[in-house]
C-alpha cells in the first residue's frame, strides 16, 4: 500500500482576529466578527487542504478562548500540539479597507500564552515522522522565550535531516525596521526554503545579503501583483501572479508558502513548485478568511484551464 504524503509540524502563535464590518473603523464600530488566525495554523491549514498531513505547535490559554482555538484547529483536521500555559489569548483587530485608504491592524497581544514558551518546552517528539518544519519571522518577534523556542527547533529539525522552512514575514507593528536583521538571521542561516516579501529584503541586506547568510537555500522572493520569483541550486527562476479577484487577500501569502512547499515536498522541480505556489494563493484570494480552502486538484485546475468563472454543466 503506497504512502501518503509526508508531514509537516510548523510553530506558531493562533489569535483571536476580529474583523470590522466594511468601511467601518474602531472609533466608531458597530460590530465585529470573531476568526482564528495565525500565519503558521495558515500554512499548517493550507498543507491539509491541499491533502498533506499538518501539524501545529503552539500554545493556548486554559480558558474558553483555549477551548475555541483546540476545536477550530481540530475542524482544520489540522494536529494539535500546542501546550497549555498560563496568560491569555492574543488578539488583534482589522479594518480590511479599499484604496485609497489603506487598512489598519491593532494588536492586542501582550501576555498571551505563546509568549510564555521557552526553549525548554521543546519536545523532540513534535518532529517524529516529519518531513518539514515551517517556522516565521513572527514567532522570532514575540519575546526571547518563543525566539529560543524557534530557534531550537529549527536546530534540531536541520539535524534530524528535515526540511526547514522559514518565512521571514516582518510585522512592523511587532519588530522595527532596525532590528530586522539581527533579529532574523539565526533563522535564515538554518532555512532550507526562505520566503521572503519584497518589499522585506532591504532590511535584510538586499538578495546579495540574504545569499550570504543563507547561501544553501533555495530563495522565494513575492513580488505581490508582479508575481514571485526563486533564486538558488544554480537557478534563477521568475513567475507571474495568477490574475484574482475577492474577499480573501489575507493569508494569500501563507497559501503560496503552504502550496510551494507541498510542492517542494512532493518532488516538483522549482519552477513547477512556484506555479503551483502562485495557483494556490490565487485560489486563497477568492474565499474570505484567513485560510486556503482549495484542494490540490483545484489548484491543478488553475494552473491547466487558466482563470475562469464558467460553472461545469
């Protein structure tokens, strides 16, 4: 009986996410709409979409908030390992506008329980039977125990020969600018794959700098409506953007690293892995919500047939 595809652990914070009705700003709101939300439970989220088994450690408070995150991870059919620890649960609220106004993020985040992870809470089982572990710049952010956490994991995970993937993914409202590169480089020497935005990678010393803390790793750089491109194993690779269109713009970048490294995983050559990567997160701009819901033969679909609205008859 033939395998299925191999597992992937990735580590991070889940929040309660708030959402404002459209147009609406906090000053004056009426109303909110309660998500769960987390970059890595995204990509955790999107792996087990596209039918990969997924993993997520974490931590969650001992509270009804707790209880909350534990069965919406379960409906993902997403692992649950996060630990229980004292503290709250993060919350952030958004204003998800138009342009010319642009939206606003405000978090509320400050004692939460991943926040009180330390590298001592590692447990090396979390990486049994693993093919990849998938970490972001966030956790690296939140606070010395949840960076050590990280980084110890990320250790081990390169040890035991797993894939180790990182995405930079700098939140300014959590880190300044200054302190990106220091903050971030134990991480980029470690990643195997390194997702980076952009409009990031100055911070970071440009693609020269980057290719000298990370010279081994294969480099996926987003471009947003310009597409993405992949630098690394002697390869220079550029992709368009998949033209889009609706509620779903966050989390597209949690998609495409989701749908890249399931890619990644099963064997795809980089370009094929990075079309996939752009169809994946396409796809996640047509749902709302902070999660890809798109199996891979959806995916595929994009990718042959192009874009389209047309129902099957």
């Amino acid at each position: 009986m033939a395998e299925g595809p191999a597992s992937v652990l990735t580590f991070g914070e889940a929040l309660l996410k708030l959402v404002l009705a459209p147009a609406q700003r906090l000053e004056a709101m009426t109303s909110l709409d309660a998500q769960c939300a987390g970059s890595e439970l995204n990509v955790a989220a999107g792996l087990r979409a596209l039918g990969r088994p997924a993993a997520w450690a974490s931590a969650v408070p001992p509270s009804a908030l707790g209880t909350w995150v534990r069965g919406y991870v379960h409906a993902l059919q997403v692992e649950d390992l996060a630990l229980t620890r004292s503290g709250r649960l993060g919350t952030f609220y958004l204003e998800d506008h138009h342009a010319p106004r642009p939206s606003r993020v405000v978090y509320d985040r400050a004692g939460s329980a991943f926040a009180r992870l330390t590298a001592a809470d590692f447990a090396p089982e979390w990486l049994t039977g693993r093919a990849a572990l998938h970490v972001s710049g966030v956790s690296l952010a939140l606070g010395a125990g949840p960076r050590a956490l990280a980084l110890r994991l990320m250790r081990a995970a390169k040890a035991a020969g797993l894939t180790v993937s990182f995405d930079v993914n700098h939140r300014r409202l959590l880190l300044a600018d200054d302190a990106a590169l220091d903050a971030y480089a134990p991480a980029l020497r470690l990643a195997d794959l390194l997702f980076v935005a952009e409009r990031d990678t100055a911070l970071l010393g440009g693609l020269t700098g980057l290719r000298q803390l990370a010279p081994d790793a294969l480099l996926i750089q987003t471009r947003g409506a310009q597409g993405s491109a992949l630098l690394g194993g002697g390869q220079s690779l550029t992709q368009p953007a998949v033209p889009a269109a609706g509620p779903g713009r966050v989390g597209r970048g949690d998609a495409f690293a989701a749908g890249y490294l399931h890619a990644h995983l099963s064997g795809e050559a980089p370009a094929a892995a990075l079309a996939f990567a752009a169809a994946t997160a396409a796809l996640k701009t047509t749902t709302p919500g902070d999660q890809l819901r798109a199996t891979e033969a959806e995916v595929r679909a994009v990718q042959h047939a192009g874009p389209g609205n047309e129902p099957v008859r």
